[in-house]
C-alpha cells in the first residue's frame, strides 16, 4: 500500500516536473484552446444541456426533461422529413465526393506537372468558390431564360420551361448534384498530395512480385500506402455531407417547396433563428453532433479493417 | 480487364503500364468530370463581360460574343454611389478577412508550435479533441454561440464572425501535422542555445520555415472569411458583407444584373487567385495531413 503511494506520488511529481519544465508551452497554446473551449468545447456542452429545457432567450431556460426529444422523434414531421433528406443525400453526396477525388487524384498523379497543377485548380476551385454555387439557379432558372431549360426546348425534349429549383422531384436530386460539384476539396488536395508521395519502390517490387494491372496496383500498394489520407479525406467528407444547409437555403429557398430541400441543419436554423425556441434548437443540434459523430467512427473503422 | 498480359517497359521503371483502353477511359472520364466541374465558373467568367443586350439574349448563350467591360463600369458606380454604399460592404469584408486570416496564422503557429515541440502533460488529450471538432460540423455550436454573443452584447459586431473563426480546428490539425515532420528539432535546440527566447524561435525560425503551412492556413481562411455573410450575427446594413449586399444585387432583378456579375467574378478571384500563387505550398503541407491511429 504504502509501495504504492510512493509509485503514485513519484508519477505525480515527473508530470509536475515536466509541466514546470513546459511552463512555456501552455502559455503558446492558451489563445487557441481559450477560444476553442469557448466557441467549440462550451457550445457543444451547452447545447446539451439546453436541450432538456424550453427557451426562448426572453426568459431564464425552464427545464422539461426529455419533452424536447420526445417532440423531435415522436410528433415532428418536418424533422423526419429533414432526418429522411439529410440521410439521402449523405449518402450519396459523401461516397461519390470521396471516390471521385480519390479516382481524379489518381488519374492525375502521372500527368506531366503543369498539367497536373491546372487540373487540380480546375478540380478544387468549385470547393473553394464560395457563393458561386449560386450560378446554379441561373442555369436552372425556372423560365425559359434558363440555360438548362432553353437547351431541353432547342433540343425538343422538353415543351414549357421545368422551374426546377420549386419541383418537389427534382429539388433534392440538384441539390446533390450541386454538393458533389463543390465536393473535391481539402480531403481531394490529402489524397493528390499523398499519391504523390507514394514510394516508387513499393510500386517497382510490387511488379515484380506479380502486379498485373493498375487496379491491382492501387488496391495493393497504393490504397494501403496512402491510407492516412484516406481516412482523413473520409472524415472530411461525413462531417460536410451532414452540414448540408446553407445551400438549400441559397439555392431552394427556406422552406423549400413542401420541404423537399429541408434538412437538419435547415431545421434547426428555423427553430434557432426565426422561431426563438433555442431549447429544441440545441436538442435538434445534439442529434446531428451524435450523428455525424458515430457515422464517422462507424466508417473510421470500416477503411481501418478493409485497408490494411 | 485487357490489360492482363503484362507490358512492363523495358528501361527506367519497372512498373505494369496502362493498356490503351484504360487510357482512353482515364482520359475520358477526367474530360467529362473537367468540364462539369468548370462549366459553371466559365459561365460566371463570361456573363461578367456581357453586354446588356446578351445578358438578356433569348435564346440566352453560354458564352460571350463581344466582350465589354461595361460591368465593371457598372460595379465603380455602384461602389462610389452615395445611396447604396457598397464601398462600406467591402470594406467590411476586407476587414474581417485581413483582421480574421492574420490573428488566425499567429494563433494556430504558437499553438502547433507547443503541441508539436514540447512534451507538457495533457498534449495528447487537447490535440484529440481539436481531432474530434474535426468530426462535427461547426453548425452544431451555432445557437449556442448565438446565445453567448447576446450575453457578451457582442452580436451584431464584426467580432461575432471573427473570433469563432480563430479557432479553426482544421487549421490548427493541418498546421501541427506538418509542423510535427518538417520542424527539425535540432534548429531549434541551437538557437535555445545561443540564447534565443520563444518568441524570437517563433518570428524568426518557425514562421519562415513553416511558410508552407501557414499559406495553407491562410487560403482555407480566405475563403472561409471572404465569403462569410455573417449569417444570423450580423444584422446592421452598415456592417454586413460584400457576399449579402451581392444576394440583394442578384435577387434585385434587372436594373443590376451587369454590376452583379461583375462583382460574382471578383468575390470568385480572390479564393481562387491565392490558391493559384500558392498551389505548391498547399499540397506540401497536405502531404502530412493523414490521420493515423
């Protein structure tokens, strides 16, 4: 016992040791860590705990326990509606965003490096264009100005303009086309820079060693060479496809047409901002932290068992 | 798969080659995913150098026939105009973005500068969770922070959008990552050596030779800063963005359809002119972005 106290305080005093000796260094990372617990650490909680009361901002928060959640599972349509779209176009928009950054990474790899550089701004500048993605109502516009619908008119396919944007059929599909154009972005830029950091070694003995085609040498030596990348890129993607919102707001207005665009995010920004009921706000907020979340350590262990 | 019958080249590498057919494919597909991509942003390209004759053209054309720089014109006017004042917007918007991207570079080096460098109890533990923020969208704090602003009576000043954005977890992950690799160590015991204080190590070893990383830094947070239309935290008309007063133009009509794409083709050179100058810097430092367990 006494052994074992004395185990203990010689630990305790190493880490002290080693803290005064670091003195310097909490002093570097104080003004990111104050901010971060602050605006990261401190909502995340607080949503939480917001979550079980009723608040309007006006008054102090009440406390109703799990009446919120109750609410959102139970009897809001709308919230299954947004569950049911944001799910869609998570998986959709997060697989086929990651695929084709790796596939267009790879396929670049071996251009010429000028080529490369050009294709990789003409690969990422959609990501990084911000509002840009507003064009996309112009070409889809709902008159017959549109390009898109003048286009299918010349072309016979079509004989009035589609207003495509207030179409409950075709609201989600653009949407995830809209999402997957603007999807090649920082995780496309890990895998590019990966790749190019692929030992050609490995690459030459894996030949030797019976390598017959290049889809054999990706999943071989490539994929399991660039596989910190990979599950980086994977986080990126999830974390963005469940973050869906802004661009339905700008693109198919809020609330879309019978809610065909609605999502998470959309419906929380409704009871956040415009409804004031901060308390089911920060519940609807909580689902969405614990689901992005667990589908990322879901996925996270998935590529670490399939890609070794 | 016809590529079966191996063709290794003779000579430099000894690496199986791509059969013609799978060529072909690369290079289609590349082609068709080039021009999805670009199609859109050529289209913003164009309708800025529309006349106003073709920018209202029916059938409406894809690209521009005589090009004039009638917009632009448009845009000056719009910006010196004493009865909507545009200069005030963006203004706003470069404030926020200088103000925002240099205080964040500095922020995010001192911070991957102790995580990576020294080996103080509890590094691990904050660098996880900075690693677990990166697995969340930053939507989820949003009402919340709303609610702590009100408290500060801090909503509805630039402050509102920019302090949040010092602390972008991508940033300080992508910034500890590389600094972790490419820092060497024995630098900076020399210069501790001949005397030399934290903050010297930081302005005049560390920042230079992370130049990389924090160029990186720089254009994620351009992009982020520039385009911000500082969403629910900003209400006062003299204080929102350059991106909210270019939706008013946009969804203003007729009169202003020239000026508003002028001005879409300037918000987009920004984001994508850096990325241009730096490219290289940007994926040096994504080389060390992975994540392992």
């Amino acid at each position: 016992m006494i052994l074992r106290m004395e185990k203990f305080s010689k630990k305790w005093e190493k880490t002290l040791y080693r803290m005064k000796r670091n003195k310097v260094a909490y002093l570097l990372i104080l003004p990111f860590f104050a901010l971060f617990f602050v605006f990261t650490v401190l909502p995340v909680i607080s949503a939480f705990f917001y979550g079980f009361t009723y608040y309007n901002v006006f008054q102090d928060p009440i406390w109703v326990g799990l009446e919120n959640y109750v609410k959102l599972l139970l009897y809001d349509d709308i919230y299954g509606t947004a569950l049911k779209n944001t799910f869609i176009f998570a998986i959709i928009t997060a697989p086929t965003g990651y695929i084709l950054s790796l596939l267009v990474a790879w396929f670049i790899n071996e251009l010429p490096r000028r080529v490369r550089s050009v294709c990789v701004l003409i690969f990422y500048a959609p990501s990084i264009s911000g509002s840009a993605y507003v064009v996309w109502k112009l070409l889809f516009s709902s008159d017959s100005y549109g390009y898109v619908n003048a286009f299918l008119i010349r072309l016979g396919l079509i004989h009035s303009p589609i207003p495509w944007f207030s179409e409950v059929d075709y609201i989600l599909p653009l949407l995830i086309a809209v999402q997957i154009w603007m999807s090649m972005g920082t995780g496309f830029l890990s895998f590019v820079a990966g790749l190019k950091c692929v030992d050609r070694t490995l690459i030459e003995a894996g030949a030797i060693d019976g390598v017959r085609n290049r889809w054999q040498e990706l999943w071989y030596i490539t994929l399991p060479s660039i596989k910190p990348q990979l599950v980086f890129g994977a986080v990126l993607s999830i974390t963005g496809a469940f973050a869906v919102g802004e661009i339905s707001t700008n693109l198919a207005g809020s609330p879309s047409v019978r809610y065909a665009g609605h999502f998470i995010a959309n419906h929380m920004q409704d009871y956040g901002s415009i409804r004031y009921e901060m308390g089911y706000a920060c519940a609807i907020a909580t689902m969405l932290f614990l689901m992005t979340l667990v589908c990322n350590k879901v996925i996270n262990i998935v590529l670490n068992r399939t890609i070794k | 798969m016809n590529s079966l019958k191996k063709r290794t080249k003779r000579g430099k590498s000894k690496r199986v080659s791509r059969s013609l057919g799978g060529d072909i494919f690369v290079f289609t597909v590349l082609g068709m995913m080039g021009l999805f991509m670009a199609l859109p942003l050529i289209y913003v390209i164009s309708n800025a150098f529309k006349p106003y004759g073709e920018l209202f053209l029916f059938p409406p054309r894809f690209l521009v026939r005589h090009p004039t720089l009638e917009n632009f014109k448009q845009m000056g006017e719009a910006l010196t105009g004493s009865w909507v004042p545009f200069s005030r917007y963006l203004f706003n918007t470069v404030f926020i973005t200088v103000v925002g991207v240099v205080l964040q570079i500095l922020i995010a080096t001192c911070a991957a500068y102790g995580l990576s460098k020294f080996d103080f109890p509890g590094r691990n533990f904050l660098f996880g969770t900075v690693v677990y923020a990166l697995m969340f969208p930053a939507i989820v704090t949003n009402v919340p922070t709303y609610l702590l602003f009100s408290r500060l009576h801090m909503i509805d000043t630039h402050w509102a959008v920019i302090l949040p954005a010092l602390q972008s977890s991508m940033g300080l992950y992508l910034m500890k990552q590389f600094m972790e690799q490419s820092l060497p160590d024995v630098l900076l015991e020399a210069a501790r050596i001949d005397g030399a204080g934290e903050l010297y190590i930081i302005f005049k070893i560390v920042l230079p030779l992370m130049k990389p990383a924090w160029m990186t830094l720089g254009i994620l947070s351009i992009q982020a800063l520039w385009n911000t239309t500082g969403g629910n935290f900003i209400y006062s008309e003299n204080l929102k963005t350059l991106p909210v007063a270019l939706n008013q133009i946009v969804q203003s009509g007729v009169a202003r359809t020239g000026a508003g794409a002028a001005i879409s083709l300037c918000m987009l050179i920004v984001p994508i002119g850096t990325f241009i100058l730096s490219q290289n810097q940007v994926i040096e430092t994504m080389s060390t972005s992975g994540m392992k367990e």
